[in-house]
C-alpha cells in the first residue's frame, strides 16, 4: 500500500437521448359504456386480424376492430361485466406482441411499472435513419411517470403519441447503426424485460430485393422436413438462414442454388412451439426477418388461461402462498411459472381438474414477481406482485 494499478480500454463513448411524460389515471369504465384499445401495428392488414374479449366469467365475445390509417386499429368492446377482462389481438390467428392485454371495467385495483407492457418491432430490432416504433401499455398500471430512455453510439430523436386510452406510441431514430439499449421506466422502476437491448443495422440496401415464397407459418409437425423458396430477384451475394427454436436451440438451414435467382431453403423442426427463422443475404437479415411460425398444435391460447388465488397479491413469511392457473380451454401447450423476489422459492405444482395449482413459500419480506407464460407467452396481468409480510 498504496497500489498502483493501470487501467486501459476505451471510456464510455455511448450516447443518452431519454424523454418523460406524465400518465394520468385511465377513466373509469363501467357496464353498457364502450371500451376501447389502440395499437399500431406496422406490416398489418385488418382483413389478417382478430379479436376478443373474455370476461371475468369466462365468456367470450368478438371484438370490434376498427382500421385507421396507417396501421392504426382501435380495438372496441362493449362489457356486460365488472372486473378484471382480457382482450386477445391475433394476427394471422397469432398472438400479437404484448397480447394478451389485461383490460380491466370498474375501478383499477393495485397498479405500478409491472402492469405496464411495451411491444414492437422496435424493441427488437431497427434500421438506421428509419422511423422504429413500438407501442407502451399503460392503462392498468394507474398514475406516474413514464421515463423512455435510448443510448447506444450516437444520440437517437425520439417521439411519443399519447393514445389517451392508456395506451401509447413511441418512434424514434437513429443516426448511426449499432447496439442499443432501450429503458422503460414507470415511477422511476424498470417495467417488465426492460432494458430491451436493439441491434439497429445500415440500409438493408439489396437486401430489399429479396422476396420470401411458401412459408408455411402454423400447423407445422415436429421432425418434418418443411421447404420454401427466396428469390434474390437480381441482388448478388450469399444467402444462409437458420431457426431458433423455442428452448434457443438454433440451427443451420439447408440452403440450395436451384438457379434462375431461386434458393430453396430446408428446415426440420425438432420442438412444439413458436419458432424463428432468420434469412440472410451477405450475412445481414433480410427485412421482416427473423420469420415466426408455430410448430405443433396452434390451438394453445394464452389468452385462454386465468390465474386466481390470493397468493398472487399477497402472503406472510414463512406461510405458503397459493394459486390455481386455469388451462382448461387453452389447448395444449408448455406452461412456465417462475418467482422472483428477495428470497429463493420451491415451487410446487400440482394437475387439479381445473388447471394446476402453485404453492410457494417465501422467506424474506418483500416484494416477489410471479411470472406465467403458457406457449411462450405471457398470460394477461403477468407479471403479478405478490407483497410479502
């Protein structure tokens, strides 16, 4: 003592553009009124999507769904219950990202940063000197500060369009390409899978050209052979892809020169559940990859499954806390629950003839998130905050 130590390496040379708007508390909703969703969803037609609403009871009703311009929906139901409804928006009969949305008609009970859901191609992925969107969700959430922040290489602009249905829309761009980081805050608390990190590439430039023929996007089998087509239609350069499957397994694709600018590409899927496959051209995705397909029965729901019990809100330390998860009419399809909180829980689940239920007991006070996702995907009001006493 004293040490001298060398430090080397490169400082921080990452750029911060970040906004923060205020979220009041979404109006009331009551029996016989009209409620509403908005959602843009860029790439859609209004003839490719659906939507309904499931009461607290369990009815199910369709939803109204009127285009706007642009890619713009209004999602409308009108409710003959109180309480806590789930709204299910598919495209192409698939889940969009973020539904199911939790939709709640009375007085909203709880609130805070878990109840809030972001969606969107552009907390997957963007172009540079593009306009990237996604959408944030914030109705059931109540009131507070939505802080959306954006660093990476350069400084990106962004913009924010207050749907005033508790609902909101974000775009923004950037001037360099990269790895970038988007957060979401809501009263100074990451929302759920924040921070989304974004790899924004260069102008796909002939990348463009390539066009996607013969996908078959659902009711694949496991251990099948599937093949469809890519035409290059003139671009020169390499063409690869590969499918992630729903575990991470990811592998390469067969690809085949058949001439006349075609490839024939070749994939064998090795699990049930929602798929990714990614085509490249000169070793950068082509636009709309990676391609999503469902491999397996496509009639698992998410939007058909409902938690309940009061150990999902609440519970005393060292005392079990207990729930049931409904999967009655879900179809089949891999259930995951975890739980995340100041102390490391067993969880036990057991097959009931309703669906399954958890018991876990905690060991610190404090607060715990239960996560339930059925087929890959979030069933509505998951996360839930379970307060530990």
């Amino acid at each position: 003592s004293p040490f001298t130590v060398s430090v080397g390496g490169h400082g921080s040379s990452r750029l911060r553009e970040s906004i923060i708007r205020e979220r009041r508390a979404a109006d009331i909703t009551h029996i016989g009124s009209q409620c509403e969703l908005s959602l843009k969803i860029p790439g859609t037609s209004s003839f490719d999507m659906s939507a309904y609403v499931t009461s607290p009871t369990g009815r199910l009703e369709n939803c109204e769904i009127v285009e706007l311009d642009d890619c713009n929906y209004s999602i409308k139901f009108i409710p003959k219950e109180m309480g806590v409804h789930t709204v299910s928006v598919k495209h192409k009969d698939i889940h969009i990202p973020g539904s199911p949305f939790e939709f709640t008609v009375g007085p909203i009970l709880g609130g805070g940063a878990h109840k809030v859901r972001a969606s969107g191609n552009g907390l997957i992925r963007g172009e540079v000197h593009v306009t990237n969107e996604f959408n944030i969700y914030t109705r059931e959430a109540g009131a507070g500060g939505l802080a959306i922040a954006v660093e990476g290489p350069a400084k990106a602009e962004i913009d924010f369009f207050d749907r005033k249905d508790g609902s909101c829309g974000v775009a923004y761009v950037c001037p360099e390409p990269g790895d970038y980081q988007i957060s979401i805050k809501f009263n100074d608390e990451h929302i759920p899978e924040s921070p989304f990190n974004v790899s924004i590439v260069p102008p796909f430039g002939d990348a463009k050209k390539l066009t996607i023929h013969s996908l078959k996007t659902k009711g694949l089998d496991v251990n099948r052979q599937y093949t469809f087509t890519v035409n290059v239609n003139g671009a020169r350069g390499h063409v690869d892809a590969r499918i992630i499957a729903p575990s991470g397994v990811e592998e390469s694709c067969t690809v085949q020169d058949m001439g006349d600018d075609h490839y024939a590409i070749r994939f064998v899927p090795k699990e049930n559940g929602i798929h990714w496959i990614h085509v490249r051209f000169n070793g950068r995705d082509i636009p709309d990859s990676p391609f999503r397909i469902v491999v397996g029965q496509a009639n698992a729901d998410p939007g058909r499954v409902f938690a309940s019990g009061s150990g999902l809100y609440q519970g005393e330390t060292g005392q079990s806390c207990e729930f049931l998860i409904d999967t009655t009419n879900a179809g089949a399809g891999a259930l995951a629950v975890t739980v995340d909180g100041p102390s490391k829980v067993q969880l036990d689940c057991r097959e009931v003839t309703e669906g399954y239920r958890v018991t876990f007991t905690p060991t610190a006070p404090g607060d715990y998130l239960i996560s339930i996702k059925f087929a890959g995907i979030n069933i509505a009001g998951s996360p839930f905050k379970c307060t530990v006493g």
